[in-house]
C-alpha cells in the first residue's frame, strides 16, 4: 500500500514545500533497502504499542504491556521514544482508589500532524488535508480534463503544488500523501497500471510525487482502500472478515481476511465487476463480454431504465429528461414498477456474484458502498434472496448485509492508507527519527 521513490536531488516543489510549513515536512523516503532484522522488530512493535494507544488510549503502561505481550522495559523505551517525538502524551486516566498519585494513562497526540489524502475519480480530483487522526481540516475538488498519462501527470503534480501554495498558513508538520484511484495498482512500486477513463499504462505515480515533493507516498485502488478505511473508521470495526462491495462506474470488491486488507499479486485483486454473467451479453470495456459490469454499473443501470421508457414502458422517470441514478433509486424506492423491476433485477446479478465470494471467503459481513444505498429497501431483499439460495447456509446463516460508512467522504480511504502504515510502524518510525 505504500510506495515512494529513491532521488538524489528534491524538486522546486520540495524547497517551495519546505519553505511553505517552516521545513517541518519528513524527508526520509521508504522506498529502500529492507530495514534489518533488529530494526524490523523495533518497527513492529512500536507499530503495535501506538496502535493499542490510539485505539485504548489513555491507557496505561502496565495495561499496554499485558496488551502487546511486550515487557515492561519495552515498553518504556518505546513510549519515552513517542512521547519525545509528540506523537503520544501523558493524561490522567482517573484517580488512584489509594492515596497517592492519580493513574497516569497514554494517549496519541495528533496536534500539529498532517497528511495529505487524494482521490483521483473519473474526471476529478478531490484533495484533503488531514490531521494525523484521520479528521478533515480542508478539501477541495477540481475538474480533470485531462486523459492522456504525461498531461494528468503534469495535472496532479500542478495541483499538488497548488494546494501547497493556497493553503500555505494552514500547513503544519505534513507527513505523507496518499492517493486513491479506479484500476489497477502495483502498490509495492507505486505504479498505475491502468485506469479507466484514462490512457494510463505504467504510470509510476508514486515515485514521481515522492520526486516532486520529498514526502513518502501511499498509494493503492480505491475499493480496496475503501475497505480499509471500513475496518479501520467505518462498519466493519467490529468483525475481522469483511467484504465491500463497490457499485459506481464499476463494481469492486475489497476483501478484508483476519483484520487485514486481501492483496492479490501486486496488490490487485477483487476485480468483481468482470465476473462473466451472460455468455452472449455486451462487450465491456475490458475487452470481454457479458461481464457483471455491463449490466449492474451505474451506466448500465441508466442505460437500460433510457431503453426501456424509450420503448414505451411506462414510469416516473419518463419525465425526466437526463435520469440519474440519484432518480431511479427514489423513485424504486417510492415503487415505481419500471425502477422496482430494474433495482431487482440488479440485486440478482450482484447477489448471484456476492454468493460466490462468500463461498470462497466466509466473510461475517457485507457492505455494500455506493448511492445505490438510496434503494437498499428494494435492493437488499433481492441480494439476500440470492445469497440464501446460492451460498453455504453455514456460511450465511449469521451474516450480516449492511452499508457502508463512507462514500462522500471521498479521502477517507487515503486516510486509511495512513493510518494503517502508522499502525505497521513503517510510517510511524520515519515519523519518530523525522
């Protein structure tokens, strides 16, 4: 999920970056050589003990020992270590039941942190300034004409800088970037792979921002972050297997397994959408045909609710000159039989396709992600109807079909990348030795 690049010389954007927050920027790089075996440990464990803080805090010493299974003295060195670098502070937890001195508890410290969070989407880009707890301190969204990979390059480092220079009083102690996109990542190497609606092959993203700015660089697919940012923020906090289910211009499905986000070679996998439904069906975009995506995407949803008013059938929405799926979910919802039909018919392709991913992966939970939600009255009966047909009752006999937390919330899954580097120590180390 992490990815910046190794460069010798940092970019005018580097020194106007520095000079913009006061030079309190991290500079250190992790793209490099696997740390030794002593450091990986140290980095482990303090990911460990700044993750239970974070999640328990205040909390005490004695408590984070028995906690993390690390003794005492490891304890306190790898406080002493956050508290000296402001990540972490001493609080009261409550008064001692004798006399003497009140309990002293940890806590994490996120003042002065920041992060940046980015997600790409299709046509725009939305950019966020983060303080290191995950809460929003300024967004803004702009419009992406461009297609080509040199031009929305350019674009996203112009608008990096940008953002840099408008909100330059605001910048404190800024950390890392981390970006969200559609299409597939090679996380490792912070490279696009390929984009929809972009002509992007190989696009090394994450080096090239690290080279314009100096900052390390997260960079992963959205679902996949989107599910993170679930575990991590949303309605999946509570269970350790989970699966997002992503409906927009594409279908994805981003697999949480014992509490951590399901890879795939190069960080991809969950490609949901491309599960052939209909042998004889339309070519989708990937090049195959009759993919789940030709006929349960939100075009493919307005596409087919157009014809069929087009041919003569009946409904609200008739009236309507350009319909949104905004429109035939409220008026599905509101039991219009055109939009019920075609909300239903969409709950089967996808519960047919979500049968199969919980036979393969047990999940304890399903959240589906996506304005589709507005219909989730119609929507989820026939999603469930197939998955009780169509999975093992063992396996879905206590699971559980819900929304999702986040869906306007645009950069929280770039938050999530963060959090959860903070959380593995990478991040957290090069944050301490800053």
């Amino acid at each position: 999920m992490l990815v910046t690049g190794i460069y010798q010389s940092p970019s005018q954007l580097v020194r106007k970056v520095k000079k913009l927050a006061g030079c309190c920027f991290l500079e250190r790089t992790m793209y490099m050589a696997q740390p030794g075996h002593i450091d990986h440990i140290k980095q482990v464990n303090a990911g460990r003990v700044y993750k239970l803080i974070d999640q328990k805090g205040p909390i005490s010493r004695i408590d984070l020992s028995k906690e993390s299974e690390l003794a005492p003295a490891s304890i306190t060195k790898i406080t002493r270590e956050l508290i000296d670098a402001h990540l972490i502070h001493e609080t009261t937890v409550q008064e001692a039941i004798s006399r003497g001195r009140p309990a002293v508890g940890l806590q994490t410290n996120n003042e002065g942190w920041q992060f940046l969070s980015m997600r790409l989407g299709r046509g725009y880009l939305t950019i966020a300034l983060h303080e290191l707890g995950g809460e929003v301190l300024i967004d803004t969204k702009i419009e992406i004409h461009e297609i080509d990979q040199d031009d929305v390059l350019q674009r996203l480092l112009f608008e990096v800088e940008e953002f840099f220079q408008t909100y330059a009083d605001q910048l404190d102690r800024v950390t890392s970037i981390a970006i969200t996109l559609p299409g597939l990542v090679n996380s490792e190497k912070g490279i696009v792979l390929q984009m929809p609606h972009y002509n992007v092959s190989n696009l090394a993203l994450g080096p090239e921002i690290y080279k314009a700015t100096g900052l390390p660089v997260f960079i992963a697919n959205d679902t996949r972050a989107w599910a993170l940012a679930e575990k991590l923020f949303g309605h999946s906090q509570d269970v350790d297997n989970s699966i997002l289910i992503s409906i927009h211009h594409g279908l994805g499905a981003g697999i949480i397994l014992d509490g951590r986000v399901l890879q795939g070679r190069n960080g991809n996998i969950g490609e949901l959408g491309h599960i052939q439904i209909d042998r004889n069906g339309k070519r989708c975009h990937c090049g195959n045909i009759g993919c789940l995506e030709t006929v349960a995407s939100s075009q493919a949803i307005r596409e087919q609710v157009a014809e069929r008013i087009a041919n003569g059938e009946a409904s609200s929405l008739s009236e309507i000159a350009e319909i949104t799926i905004e429109d035939i979910c409220s008026a599905a919802a509101e039991g219009d039989p055109l939009a019920v039909e075609v909300i239903e018919q969409l709950g089967a392709y996808l519960g047919a396709a979500i049968a199969i991913v919980i036979n393969l992966f047990n999940p304890e939970k399903i959240l589906i992600g996506g304005v589709i939600n507005q219909a989730k009255s119609v929507l989820y009966p026939a999603i469930q109807h197939c998955i009780e047909q169509q999975s093992l009752p063992v396996y879905h006999q206590d699971l559980k079909l819900v929304e999702s937390r986040f869906y306007k919330q645009a950069t929280m899954p770039g938050a999530a990348l963060i959090k959860q580097a903070l959380y593995d120590g990478l991040l957290l180390m090069k944050v301490v030795e800053g």
